[in-house]
C-alpha cells in the first residue's frame, strides 16, 4: 500500500470523472478528449436490442429472477446466501449502514472514499486500525489493487466489495456471503463498461437481503438493465475474452509509463496506479493534450490511469 496513504478516512469525498471541468478549463469538445480518469472498461458489453416494454412496463417479477440467476450462477453464490440487484453499487454502499446501529467502522485508507462518507453519515466513527463493529474491503482496493483474504473479514458487519473483482474471479471471497454479518457487493458498470446503466448487486444472508430491498424499495432496477445485465452475466464467453485483453492492455499501459520515467504503485487490469515525480503537473501535462487522468488530494506523488479504447492509444504516448 502506498507509503503516504491518509491517517483520516474521513477525506471530503473524490472521484474520477469530472470532464466537465476539465472541458471548461482545458478547452475543447466532449468528443475531443479521453477520458482515463475511471477504471471503466473501454471496450464495453455490446447492448443487445430492446423491446418498447423494456422502458414502458414496471419491471416484473420473471425479470428481476432471471437476472439473479445469472448473477448466481456467474458469480457462484452459495446456498445461505441472496442477490439482490440494485440501481449500481453506490445505492447499496449508501444504505449498508444502516444495517447496524452505529458504532466504530474499519477502513483502511486510501480506499474507495463513499465507504467511509455513507458510514460517517449514518453516525459511525471511522477509523483506520484496531477494533470495530463494522469493516469495509475493497478486494480488489481501489486505488491501489491490494487483495484481502477471507481472514481478515473479521467484524460483525463486515463489507466487500469485489466491484473490480470480475478480472480476477479465482480470488473472490464470495464463499463467505452466506456468514451472517457478510455484506459482498458487485458492480456491473466497471467490467462491462457501462456504468450508465446503474446496475450493481449484494450478496448476503436471506435476512441481511430482506433488509437492504427494504431500504431499496420496490423495483429498483430498470426494464432495460434487467434485460441488458441478465444477458451480460451469462455471455462468459465474452468476460473470458475480455479478461484476456485488459490483461494485454494494462501491462501495455505499464511498459509506456515506465518508458516515461512513472514507477508501477499498484491498481488492476482496469486501472494502473503510479508514483511519479509530480501528479499534478503530470495531470496538467496530460490535459493539455485532452486526456484526463485521475490524482488524489491525499498524495502528491500518484497517479491513476484507466485504460484507453483501441483508437486511444496513440494519442495517450503523445500525451505522455
């Protein structure tokens, strides 16, 4: 883990993204620029055709269960434990503390930071070590790929999120979903690249699902996303092939970054973390050619790079 990670959680929440601002101060057209800011796979799931019901009819119930099927069956979820589909992860990280009463929350740092904001808003206290009510494992961490063993899932609420874990699917720890307590999410948006379609999923004991649809209220995915994601899950012929080619594509990106004098700091096969001399300037540098790139407030010294599509490649090494 990066040497000069945060001692307070509890930093004001950052993402990737934002390239509306960077429009607005690098100049250019949204159509100009490429955006690596995200670790959202470039290449995403080809849509299949949707039928008028998909958008005019509440989604019904045949639906939702196909897609968590799918999701059962890709994911290997063990009997004791329940998906349950929701309008992405995020809506799911918002809600989780409110599974307990509030009390102290384990998270390491750096980390994804809506963990820690959902907790302190619900009234927890975040801290960094020692022990607590509650813990939060990004498995695979974002930003820097670190990988947690089912040991270490030691709290009576305990948070996974596995959100990049579809690279590497043989070191999931879906198998403790069914311990009680074991909230495990995924995302859809990331390894399918199509984070605007807002779907994401829990995995957990019967009750602990119960409670999180009660929190989500009735029909929360779309007809389109139910459709869309039932399809994706099952296509794994398609996720194999993909696998393969993000594998191909992230040790590209790290070959080009050491040739320009960046030092691998971690990340996974959808995103690439670097020590480089100074973040900013990189970033800037990298801007003014319309790439946009991702820093953290915490550190002056890494940087995030997502992976290009296949036209995006030479323009991100004349950018560099």
């Amino acid at each position: 883990m990066p040497n000069d990670a945060p001692t307070d959680t509890r930093t004001p929440r950052d993402h990737g993204g934002g390239l509306d601002a960077a429009i607005a101060r690098y100049g250019g057209a949204r159509a100009d620029w490429l955006d690596l800011s995200t670790g959202i796979n470039p290449t995403p799931y080809p849509l299949p055709a949707l039928v008028a019901s998909d958008w005019t009819a509440l989604p019904d119930h045949a639906a939702q269960e196909a897609l968590v099927q799918a999701a059962r069956d890709l994911w290997q979820v063990p009997d004791g434990a329940e998906v349950l589909a929701a309008p992405g992860a995020s809506a799911l990280i918002a809600r989780i503390p409110a599974l307990a009463a509030p009390g102290r929350v384990r998270i390491a740092a750096p980390t994804y930071n809506e963990h820690a904001a959902s907790f302190a808003a619900q009234g927890w206290t975040v801290i960094g070590d020692g022990l607590a009510e509650a813990r939060v494992l990004v498995h695979p961490n974002n930003p820097d790929g670190r990988l947690w063993t089912a040991r270490e899932a030691d709290a009576p609420l305990t948070v996974i999120d596995e959100s990049f874990c579809d690279i590497c699917p043989g070191r999931s720890l879906v198998a403790l979903a069914a311990r009680p307590g074991v909230v495990m999410l995924k995302s859809f948006g990331k390894f399918w690249g199509l984070a605007g379609l807002r779907l994401g999923f829990a995995i957990a004991a019967p009750d602990t699902i119960a409670r999180l649809s009660d929190l989500l209220g009735p029909w929360p995915v779309s007809g389109p996303a139910l459709r869309v994601g039932a399809l994706a899950l099952r296509d794994t012929g398609w996720a194999e092939t993909t696998r393969a080619r993000l594998a191909r594509d992230a040790a590209r990106m790290d070959a080009l970054a050491i040739r320009r004098g960046a030092k691998v700091a971690g990340g996974t096969d959808l995103f690439r973390l670097y020590r480089v001399d100074d973040a900013a300037a990189w970033r800037d540098r990298l801007a003014r050619h319309h790439v946009w790139s991702r820093i953290f407030p915490y550190s002056q010294n890494l940087l995030r790079l997502g992976l290009p599509p296949a036209e995006g490649w030479a323009r991100l090494e004349a950018a560099l």
